[in-house]
C-alpha cells in the first residue's frame, strides 16, 4: 500500500507539512554542524552530523510524500524529472554568478566551494537528464504551447500555469506560481 498522499487535505495535513519543514532544516543544520566540527578537525564528530542530516532529509522526503507533495501520475512524475534537469543547469550557471561575486569581494574561500557545488548543479542535470532520457516513456506529441519559467530557480513548468490551483508552489524551491514567467 502507497502512503503517498495519505494525509493530503486531512487534519494531518498541517502537522505533516511542519515535520517536513523542520527536517528539511534539520538536514542544513547538521551539514552545517559538520562543517563547523571538520574546521575544528573534528572528522569523526563531522562524519556522524553528515549520517544524521542524510536522516533527516530522508525524514522530509517521507513527510513530502505523506502528503503527497510531489506529483504520483506517471506523466507528471516525468514532467517533474525534465523540469528538474533544466533547472539544475541553470542553477550551475547562477551559482557561478555568485562564486564570482563572492570571489570579487575577496570571499576567495566560499567561492571555491560555491564552484564545486556548482559543479555538482551541472552533475545533477546531467543525472537527472540521463534519467528522463532513459526511463521515461517516449512522447510523440508536439511541444507544449506554453512554457513557464521559475524566476527564482528555473524550473520550467510546461503546460497552462494558470490550471494550476492558486496556491500552487514551484516544486523546487517553493516560491508562489506569480514568480513564473511565460518563456
């Protein structure tokens, strides 16, 4: 039995989502204490905050899919895997921008990691894009007439944005449907 949508629209719902939040940032916090203990070259206590942010953030994705946050049908699934693969390569190009910045305001040392995790950005497209390419079931139809681009991450939602209820949200980074610009 799928628990994927179990608590949409039921007295859960709110108390599910809040878990999902609060694990979410579970997982920056303990990434962030790993950091933290790896400068005080503490490699052992950095392993084991590493071992509980990967637990929390699989925390957040249970509660995500108990509320059925993601869509389920096959279509949407696919259509949700390609936006993310265009969105990851645009999210390398920006963290670029930034490690520049950050670089030009003599911040050489954060940019040098903000390159890698841009590098890393451009490794999820390509992951992302192989997997749509390989998995997904194959579409003859034409192109959507209308794209919508995320102006805050990139993800591209193809189809009419405005079937989409009011508070629909960018599957990504959470920001309302009136940040979407049509393409």
């Amino acid at each position: 039995m799928s628990i994927y949508g179990q608590t949409k629209g039921t007295e859960f719902e709110k108390q599910i989502a809040q878990l999902a939040t609060g694990e979410a940032m579970g997982g920056m916090m303990y990434y962030s204490m790993a950091r933290i203990a790896q400068e005080f070259g503490l490699e052992e206590v950095a392993k084991e905050f590493i071992g509980l942010g990967n637990q929390e953030v699989n925390h957040a994705g249970f509660y995500a899919t108990l509320n059925g946050k993601y869509p389920k049908s096959e279509k949407e699934f696919w259509k949700l895997v390609k936006g993310l693969s265009k969105a990851e390569y645009k999210g390398e190009i920006a963290i670029n921008k930034l490690a520049d910045a950050l670089r030009g305001n003599g911040l050489s040392e954060a940019a040098d990691s903000i390159e890698y995790f841009a590098l890393q950005e451009k490794h999820h497209g390509i992951k992302t894009e192989d997997i749509y390419n390989k998995y997904a079931p194959k579409d003859d139809s034409a192109k959507p007439e209308k794209v919508y681009v995320c102006s805050v991450c990139g993800f591209e939602y193809e189809g009419e944005i405005d079937d989409e209820p009011a508070d629909y949200k960018c599957p990504i980074c959470g920001c309302a449907k009136a940040v979407f610009k049509q393409q």
